[in-house]
C-alpha cells in the first residue's frame, strides 16, 4: 500500500507541476557546484550559517579587545600592534581606535549575525522545506544573495588591513561625520567609505534574499498547505522578508546618497559653513538629519529582522518540547503582523536627541509604546503554554526558555527609553548598551541557539551532544546577566557610552563594575568554546540523528536527516492539519503530523 | 485537487516592483527633504530630448505588449520540425525586438540628456538639483537595463520553453517593463516640479 502522505513520483505532480513551481535543478556533480556555487537553499543556508558563524566570532573578538580596554586602559594587547601599529601602537588602544573597533562590532553583529543567521542562514534551510517546496522559487538568486552578501563581509574587513583603519562612526555612520573623509578622524576616509560601500551591497544580498522568501512562501506551499497552516517560523521568515524587503530598499538609497557625499562631492548629508579639524569643508546645503532619517526608518524594522525570527523559532520549538499547542496561534501571527507594521512607525525614538522637534519626540514615543503591547502579549502566550506544560528540558527548550527570559529583561528598560522625557538623560549612557544587547542582540542569539541545538539533527543527520549543550545554555545565561545587567545600573548612574576610557574622577567609581563586566564577557565568550566543540564533535562523532528526533509536527521531520537534494525524494507532500497538533494524537502518540490524513482525535 | 497558484515569476516581479518603488520614494523624499533644508536649489530647464526619450519608452511598451498579446493567442506551431514547437512567430519576434531596440534608444537617448547638461555646466556635484537628476535618471537607465537583459534572454530561452513557461515569462517581463515606463513618468513628472 503506498503511503497515503506522500505520493510517489509517478503521480502527476512532475506532469503537471503546479502553476510556476519550477522544475527542480538537476543534481550537481562538480566540488564547485556541490559546496560552493550550489543552488540549493541547504547548501546555501549552511553558508549563510558559516558566514555567521565567522562573523560572530570576529564580532565577539573585537568586543574583548574593548571591554580589556575599558576596564585596564593602560595595558598592552601585544597583536594589536601588528594589526594597527597606528590604532594601537604598544598594544594599546588609542581613543580612535577604540571607534573603529566599536563601529565594527556593531556593524558585523547587526548585519553579518543578527540578520544572516536567524534570517537568511536558517530561513533558507528551513523555510522551503517547512512550506513542502523543492527548492527556493529562484535559486540562482539565491545564490547570488548570498555571495554578495560574502563580497560585502570581504570588503568591510578589508577596511582592517588599510592604513587609516576601519571607520569611527558608529554602526549608525552618523552624517555629517561619516560623509566629510579623512578630517573627521582616522578610518573616515577609505575606511568609512569601505563601509559604505559593503552595507550597499550587503543591501542588494538581502533584498534579493528577501524577494526569494516571499515570491517561494507566496508560490510554492505544497498542497493542502494553506497559509493557516504553515509553521510559525515560517510566518515570522515571511513577515520578516517583507520587512527586511522596505528596510533594506531604504538603507540602499541612504548608502548610495552617502558615498555621492564622500566621493562624488554632492552635498546631501552635509550643511554648509560645516569647520571640522579646522578646515572648511567643501559641502553645503545638507541636512545631516535626513541621513538619521533613512538610516533609521532602516534601522528599527532592522531591530524585528534580528528578533522576529527568533519570535518564529520559539513558537515553533515551545510546543515540540512542551508537547502542547501554542496557546493563540491566531493571536500569536496577529502580533507578528500588528509588529512588522508598527515597526515603520517608531524610528524617530532613535531620535529623541538628535535635534529632531519635541512634538515629534512624542510622535514617536505613542507607537513606540503601542509596539510593546504586541510584544507582551506574545510573551505571555509563551508562557501560557509552558504553563502546566511537562516540559522536556532539551537545549533547545532551555535556550527558548532563556529567549523569553532576555528578551522580557531588555523590553522593560525598552518601556523607559521610550519616554523622551527619561530617554534625554538614558540615551547617551550604558543603559541603551544593556538594553539593546539584551533585547536584540543576546534575545537574537539565543534563538540562533535554540535553532542550531533543534534543527542541527535534520541538517547534518547527527545529535548535538545534551550535556555539553545544557552546560553551554546555563554557563551562557548567567553570563550574559552578568555582562549586560550592570550596564543599566551604570547607566542610571550615568556612566556615558562610546568613551574608550574612564579617567574623570565620578567615573573612576564605576571602573571595578566595568572590570566585573569585562570578566563576565571573557568567561561567556571561553564558554562559547563548548559550543564550537559540540558543534565540531556532533557533525562527525554525534549519534546518527532519526527523521524526527524531537517527536515534532511539521514537514522537515517527514523527510530523511539530512534531507535529499530535492527534500522529499521527488514525492510530492500532502497536508492535513495545521503545525500546532500536540497533545491531541491518537493512544502512544501525543501529536498528529502535517502529514497526517487521519482526521484529528476529538473533532 | 491542487490549489491554482499565481506563478513565481511573476510575484518575484511585483516584489521586485514594491522593492524598486520603495527606493525611489525614499529618493523622492530626500529631495524633498534636501530642497527644503537650505535655499541653494538651482531651477534648470530639462532638456527637450528628454520628452522624445519618453515618448520611445512608452512606445516600446506598446510594442512589447503587442508582441505578448500575440503570442498569447497564437495556436502551437502546426510543424515542429520546421519550425521550434514554442518559439515566437517572426512576427511576434519583431515585436520583441522592436522593444529591445526602442528600450536601447531610450537609454542612448538619456546619455545625450545628459551630454546637453554637462555642455550648460550641470554635472552630478553642481547643484542638489542636478544630483537628484542625475541620480534619478542614472538608476532608472540601470534598472531598465536589467529590464533590457530581461528581455534578450527570453527571446534566447525562447526556442526551448513549452508554451506555458513562455506566456509567464514574457508576461513577468512585459509586467516589469511597464512599471519602467510607470516609474519614468513618475520621475520625469517630479522632476518638472522639483526643477
């Protein structure tokens, strides 16, 4: 008897594919074709993962060599020197150097992790699959998003091995510092316009990238896979491509504007009668806030691309491990949606100091309040349905446990900065570093991990190792409390951000805070090592992984760990039911599979 | 029964149309933005050749449609042997063709506007005007070429696509080729205001 749930390849489908799904590409043969240009989504979703993974690492890297900086000033980091003999001459990191580093971190965290990894590196594994696709509707622009977007990992760390070193600017490249060149300090000439120049191109990666979830999720969902019945994750990808579709469609024109600025010496960003180092500089006219303007009508909704594919994968993990429906899945993709669009609507409260007008300061501040009901209610379904949950206690529950967990603790200090009134005094100060590395930055990440430690048997057909994982998650959590939780009381006390030293007698006080700080970041960053060895370890040496480890619902667990190069090995998927069906099998089976043509127990 | 489905072509190219729309409205809006900022916007006449190149724009749409409709509604090819079961009639053909030149003569057309500017002293850093023309102009050609690579490598395909795939195909470029002339009527009318 076949079996009822997937069909084999004699039926029609390869006769008459449905309306625009494409054929899928044949089989590569070459190394090249395999591993490096491949066009199929595992591939390149792994190499959006690797990218991330590198990434991270240096990401991280940089963030040490600050944080040493910051709470010993004075001493020497020997390989610095070769890096930068300028920027750290002796080992030690001069003031401007510790921008370059700073504008770095940020712009390799935000662009290269926090969007790739949760985004586009499990995206595109996962998406196509959930959704019973072959493949992504356009591969060879798949293709192409990603290796742009490794051009445009190349040329920011390119800005490294030039003279001057990377940009000062901030990952916020604030005009008129960031479009005048070199007399705006060190890194602010070709290092800044490198960076210009990257994000541009990171944009065209990442617009192409998010056409391709959207035009896949819109046009190539399986049959009986209606759009109330695809996965969360799923939902929270596509709502993320549109998102990330208008965000990035604005911060491409921002960059093009500001490299015209620095090279082609238009005058957008940069007013007239503008005196930096004592020159005059040749620009007039410019409005520096049109630049805060577009980067930040960017830069929000960019906070929602980090974070709502973590919304996703939380949702979609929970219940695999609580072994019960997430509670309001209609009122769960309700404030996905009502998020995405107020994301729009909020910028100007990165704002509130910038010489904006007052009465928009309190524009900004309602939506931006609004947002957060959204946000709240979300999390209390979460925990509604871990509520009286037996929960199994995977890696990838206790890292959506702690997702939750920062995620709460960086949105109530969000309720703050939201006020113009508090945000006046907040803004400048360690308080936003700790409450957007808390929110977006740790919150974004943990769903990484929560993704990594769920999906990683369906990806390489192997089990991550339990033990080393739980270690990983408690050793991680307390850290990154330890790291990011004094950093509001620092701020409160009014300990100002991007300074590279403390040496005014009022801040010498809060030295061995920062020091507990630095101590903190160096042991969550070591202990990331556990990680790096599970992950090395488990690809190879792990136990070989069953098609669905978890006991979970939706369509990657129908197919072999790892899946085939066409993902369901030329059958054509069929579903039933919706991703949501635990605790509501038949005896001995406590979840009803997508797949599933049995109708459900009760109904 | 599977579900009809809309096919990926063609929603890839009304992504692509939001994605385009929405860059040029935040172009749009920085030159609000920069005209209002300070009092140094230079008002320039736009060249009259500029309204010949619209004209060309407008007329390679009808033409394009001209040679999808037809092609839409022609019957398979009786002999496969003689002639590629799919490929376009060479009548449908010259329509096509047509476009591709009419597509290439607008964009010639636009490097002349911009020859006539340079000769009155109007480069990109002249003026913010100046920039935003230039800018405008310069990323409506681009996308257009893309338009244009579009257009030739369906015509290449052609020969070895069944009947269905080609309908999309030339319907997915014929939707995107519109929307360039949408968008240079769009620009052209901002242009006249803003300059």
């Amino acid at each position: 008897m076949s079996d009822p749930v997937l069909r084999p390849d004699s039926a029609p489908r390869h006769e008459q594919p449905a309306a625009g799904a494409p054929r899928h590409h044949p089989a590569p043969t070459s190394f090249l074709r395999t591993h490096v240009f491949s066009l199929d989504h595992k591939v390149i979703g792994k190499q959006y993962l690797d990218l991330a993974l590198l990434a991270v690492t240096t990401g991280m890297v940089l963030s040490w060599l600050m944080r040493i900086h910051l709470a010993w000033p004075t001493a020497a980091i020997p390989a610095l020197s070769k890096l930068s003999p300028a920027g750290a001459a002796g080992g030690i990191i001069t003031p401007e150097y510790y921008l370059s580093l700073m504008t770095m971190h940020g712009t390799i965290m935000v662009f290269f992790v926090l969007t790739t990894a949760p985004f586009a590196g499990f995206g595109n594994y996962i998406l196509p699959i959930q959704v019973g696709a072959e493949d992504m509707a356009f591969p060879r622009f798949n293709m192409m998003s990603f290796w742009v977007t490794f051009v445009a990992f190349l040329v920011l760390i390119a800005s490294f091995f030039i003279a001057d070193g990377p940009a000062i600017s901030g990952w916020t490249a604030y005009a008129p510092l960031s479009a005048v060149g070199s007399d705006a300090g060190p890194g602010e000439a070709l290092g800044q316009t490198l960076w210009a120049v990257s994000i541009a191109i990171f944009c065209v990666g990442q617009l192409i990238g998010s056409l391709n979830f959207i035009a896949t999720t819109l046009d190539l969902r399986t049959k009986g896979m209606t759009l109330a019945r695809m996965p969360f994750s799923t939902w929270a990808w596509f709502i993320t491509s549109v998102i990330g579709l208008i965000a990035f469609s604005v911060l491409l024109p921002a960059c093009i504007l500001l490299i015209l600025d620095r090279v082609a010496g238009t005058s957008f960003f940069v007013p007239g009668g503008l005196v930096i180092s004592d020159r005059l500089q040749p620009h007039s006219g410019g409005s520096p806030m049109l630049w805060q303007h577009l980067f930040w009508f960017f830069g929000h909704p960019e906070v929602y691309i980090a974070i709502l594919p973590g919304f996703g994968i939380v949702s979609h993990i929970l219940p695999a491990f609580a072994r019960k429906p997430l509670l309001g899945p209609r009122v769960f993709l309700a404030c996905l949606i009502a998020i995405g669009f107020l994301s729009y609507t909020v910028w100007g409260h990165h704002m509130f100091l910038s010489g904006m007008n007052p009465f928009s300061a309190t524009l900004f501040s309602v939506p931006t309040l609004i947002i957060t009901i959204p946000a709240t209610i979300t999390t209390l379904l979460w925990l509604g349905t871990i509520y009286g949950a037996r929960l199994r206690f995977t890696t990838a529950a206790l890292f959506c446990l702690g997702f939750v967990s920062v995620f709460v603790s960086g949105g109530i200090s969000g309720f703050f900065l939201a006020q113009p009134s508090i945000d006046t005094y907040l803004h400048g100060t360690y308080f936003v570093v700790g409450h957007f590395h808390f929110v977006m930055g740790v919150a974004s990440m943990f769903g990484i991990f929560a993704a990594t430690y769920f999906w990683f048997p369906k990806m390489y057909g192997r089990m991550m190792n339990e033990t080393l994982g739980r270690w990983h998650f408690w050793l991680t959590f307390i850290g990154v409390y330890c790291i990011f939780m004094p950093m509001h009381w620092l701020g409160l006390a009014g300990n100002v951000r991007r300074y590279s030293a403390f040496t005014d007698e009022y801040m010498q006080g809060m030295v061995p805070l920062h020091r507990f700080i630095t101590i903190g970041a160096l042991c969550t960053g070591a202990v990331q090592l556990l990680f790096f060895a599970n992950l090395l370890w488990s690809r190879w040496r792990g136990p070989k992984a069953p098609d669905n480890p978890w006991e979970a619902t939706s369509l990657e667990w129908i197919t072999p760990s790892p899946p085939p190069v066409d993902n369901f090995g030329g059958r054509q998927v069929v579903v039933h039911h919706g991703p949501n069906e635990y605790g509501n099998g038949s005896p001995g089976h406590d979840y009803v599979m997508q797949t599933s043509p049995d109708p459900l127990p009760g109904r | 029964m599977p579900r009809p489905r809309t096919n990926a072509a063609s929603t890839g190219v009304w992504v692509g149309i939001a994605t385009i729309s929405m860059s040029f409205a935040a172009y749009t809006s920085a030159m609000v933005v920069r005209r209002g900022a300070a009092s140094d916007w230079q008002h320039f006449p736009l060249p009259p050749v500029i309204y010949i190149n619209t004209l060309i724009l407008l007329a390679s749409s009808a033409t394009l449609e001209i040679g999808r409709r037809r092609m839409a509604q022609s019957p398979p090819r009786s002999d496969p042997a003689v002639v590629p079961l799919h490929a376009p009639a060479p009548l449908e053909r010259l329509w096509f063709l047509l476009t591709l030149w009419f597509g290439i003569l607008f964009v010639v057309g636009q490097l002349l506007v911009w020859r006539v500017l340079a000769r009155e002293g109007l480069y990109l850093a002249t003026n913010p005007s100046s920039a935003f023309f230039y800018i405008f102009t310069a990323l409506h050609a681009l996308h257009l070429l893309g338009g244009i690579a579009a257009l030739s490598y369906g015509l290449r395909r052609s020969s070895r696509s069944t009947p269905q795939a080609m309908t999309r195909m030339f319907g997915a470029i014929a939707l995107y080729w519109h929307f360039m002339g949408v968008l240079w009527c769009y620009l052209l009318v901002v242009l006249m205001i803003a300059l």
